[in-house]
C-alpha cells in the first residue's frame, strides 16, 4: 500500500513533518508491532491495581496500555484496507490524551520520588512518542463526527469515573504517587485535582483538534473540487 498524500492541513493538527510521517507509516508494521509490545508491558505495570480492582473496572484502569492497542490497531486496519473510522478516533485520542497527561503527571504531580530514573524517563518519553504517534491518524482517517462523538463518549465516561463518580469501587484512574498517604490513597489531595483538571483538558483538546482536522479537511476537498 502506497502512503497516503499529505493533505493542506494547518500545523496545530499535522505538526509532523512530511518525511517523519511518511517514513513512519511506511514502517507501520513494526510501530503496530512495537505499541503492541507496549500494550503488553502496561498490562503487566497495573498489575498490582488490577489485584485492588473489581474484575468488572479492569477495562477502565490501564488506560496507556488501551491507548496503545488502539493505535496498533488503526495501524493494522490502515494497512489492510479496513474501514474502521471510530477505531482510529479512539487512537487519536487516547494517544493524544495519555502522551500528554502521563508526562505532566510524572514531571507536575508525581515527581520522581522513589522510582527508578531510568523507569521515570521511560514513562515520559514513551508518552510522548505516543503523542507524536496521533498526529499519523489524520493521513488515513476522516474523523466523521459519529467516529469522533464514539471517542468522545468513550474518553470522557473514562474522566467521570477516574476521578468523578464512584463506581465499582472507583475512582479508577492510575494511582498517584502524589496521593499515597500512610493510610492509603488519599483522592482529596490536590493532586487528585491537578490530574483531572489535565485529563479533562487534554479530552477536550482532542475533540477540538479531531474535529477541526475533519473541518480543513473538507474545506481542502472542496476548494480542489469547486
């Protein structure tokens, strides 16, 4: 499959450059390969949530590690030809979102605190490679707005009940090291708040930047069809 042209798109939502996107989707296979990988490792990293979590919230806890499935996903579909919009609106926005917010939490909220360097690092600059990762979506998807409103409902029930709304023994988001207490995890800390603030943020960036991408597109088509 030949890459798809680059659109004229304004650079707050195709900040890539065209040589790094256009080499990154032609090596779409190993990056599908590598966030798969990734996938498997988070898994593995919440294991000790999972243990404290109703079998039932699992899916609401590992939210990095969906994020990355997701965009292994949309890549494999790019590459096969599927028609699978609202797969790649849910990658942009979980890549987006848990590339952006991981780094604030860790550099912002959490600090390092007794966490090896080299995992700290590593949890920042993976996320944000996955974030650089969203802006590939937008080459092969049209972000329709049933695709984008699918996202939108998925994101935003996960910021109700990671830090809202108590359900299953929620809230479910990652567990901060900022909110660890000698008795327990303490959700009144400010850190509680400083982590949804982001969250919701960063939700609402990604419905304004999915929406805006199928907006220019459209104008793009229209200006070459008059």
């Amino acid at each position: 499959m030949s890459t798809p042209s680059r659109r004229d798109l304004p650079w707050y939502v195709a900040p890539l450059p065209d040589w790094l996107a256009d080499l990154a989707l032609r090596l779409a296979w190993v990056i599908a390969a590598v966030n798969l990988a990734g996938t498997a490792f988070g898994f593995w990293y919440y294991r000790v949530q999972f243990a404290d979590t109703p079998i039932a919230a699992w899916p609401l806890v590992p939210d990095s590690p969906v994020a990355t499935l997701f965009i292994a996903l949309s890549l494999i579909a790019y590459k096969m030809d599927w028609d699978a919009d609202w797969l790649h609106a849910l990658a942009f926005f979980g890549c987006l979102k848990l590339g952006l917010w991981t780094p604030f939490v860790q550099l912002v909220v959490n600090g390092q605190g007794g966490l090896w360097w080299v995992m700290y690092w590593f949890l920042i600059l993976s996320h944000l490679g996955m974030a650089l990762e969203a802006f590939l979506i937008h080459r092969y998807a049209t972000f329709s707005v049933p695709a984008v409103a699918v996202a939108l409902a998925w994101y935003g029930f996960n910021d109700l009940v990671d830090y809202f709304v108590s359900v299953l023994g929620g809230p479910h988001h990652t567990l901060l090291r900022a909110e660890q207490t000698l008795a327990g995890y303490d959700h009144s800390l400010a850190a509680h708040d400083l982590a949804a603030a982001c969250a919701v943020a960063l939700t609402l960036l990604a419905t304004f930047l999915a929406l805006a991408t199928r907006v220019k597109q459209l104008e793009v088509e229209l200006a070459a069809d008059p």
